[in-house]
C-alpha cells in the first residue's frame, strides 16, 4: 500500500499519491486503498488534537511574552499549525470515495 501513498511532512500524515488514475486500478486494489484511506482518515482527528495542544501551549507562552521578536515568531508559529489543521480537516472532510484525489 505504500506505493499508494507518500507521507506529508508538513501534515504528518500519509496522503493518496497516485501513479495512474484511480479507476485504472482493479477493483480488489482499489478496495485496498480505500481501506488503508479509511484508517489514515480515522487517525486525523487525533493529528488535529495534538497540533491544537501545541497551538495552546504556544498561545500560553504568547500571553506572557514581552519580546517582540520572540512573539512575532510565535504567531507565525501559530498561523502555521492552523494552517495545517485546516489542510488536515480538509483531508478528513475529503468523501470516503478518494479516487478525484489522485497526484495530490
């Protein structure tokens, strides 16, 4: 199944990653990769709880950050981890169906 899919640094998840189009694959591959889809899309939330953990310890240390440097480089750091959350959500949100996903 990894040929199927790369792992996305920036998301820390596994993503389709495609080397022909979906429907080209026989029906028992296709069934294998909705299959492993499916259980990389059940891990996301978690992926989203940890980031937001992160996001939460970051916006502690903002609270009581008086260098301006240090707190502009925490926001960055913040923008950057919602960004991520909103990618993830968006994989997750993806249908079930994930053959309109192929060379993401």
């Amino acid at each position: 199944m990894e040929d199927f899919f790369s792992f996305n640094e920036r998301l820390g998840i596994l993503v389709p990653s495609y080397h022909k189009d979906f429907d080209e694959y026989t029906d028992s591959t296709q069934q294998q990769i909705l299959f492993k889809w499916e259980r990389i899309r059940g891990s996301i939330p978690d992926r989203i709880a940890d980031l937001e953990n992160i996001i939460n310890e970051k916006q502690a240390q903002l609270s009581d950050e008086s260098d301006f440097k240090l707190s502009c480089q925490l926001n960055s750091e913040i923008a950057e981890l919602a960004s991520i959350i909103n990618d993830l959500w968006l994989w997750y949100r993806t249908n079930q169906d994930i053959s309109g996903k192929a060379h993401l």
